[in-house]
C-alpha cells in the first residue's frame, strides 16, 4: 500500500520527534545522576521506552513525508484455542 506525501502531518511530527527527544535528553540527565539499583533501572527502561517511540515516530514521519509503502497486511490463520476439558482432543494436544 503507498501513501501519498502529508507535509502538514509530516511536520507535526517533526514537531513531536523533537519534543520527544528533548524529553530523553531530560530523562538521560537525572539518570545520570545515579550509579545503581532499581531507580537507575527505572529511568533507564523509561528511557529504553522513549527511545522506541521516537522510532516509531520517525518512521511515521518518513513515511507521511515520502509518501512511502507501508507493510502489506498478512493475513494469519488464528488457531481456536483448546479446551482442556474437551474428550475429543487428544491427550498429547492437550499438553
């Protein structure tokens, strides 16, 4: 599927792009400030966390402002669940 360039979207997305790295930059400096334990894991998945939708962001950006494709749809066949209970399955699928 291919989209058509959005210079208006795209630039509110450079917009969010670079508030969102503002806020890393934010979230990097008071990690600094500590050398261990669960604080620092804290800030740091935060950070992990942000840094993820930045990309996602900036794809979205690239894509808006290109005009680029988009992954195709898969379509999945989605297997009905199993009940345990049901004497029609047999033992092993069940497991």
């Amino acid at each position: 599927m291919v989209t058509n360039p959005n210079p208006e979207l795209a630039e509110h997305l450079q917009s969010e792009i670079q508030l969102m790295k503002q806020e890393i930059e934010i979230d990097k400096n008071e990690a600094s400030k500590y050398s261990g334990g669960l604080i620092l894991s804290m800030k740091l998945m935060t950070i992990a966390t942000k840094e993820q939708s930045l990309a996602a962001l900036q794809q979205k950006y690239l894509t808006v402002k290109y005009g680029l494709s988009s992954l195709p749809k898969i379509d999945m066949e989605i297997l009905k669940p199993i009940k345990e209970s049901d004497p029609n399955v047999p033992l092993e699928s069940r497991l």
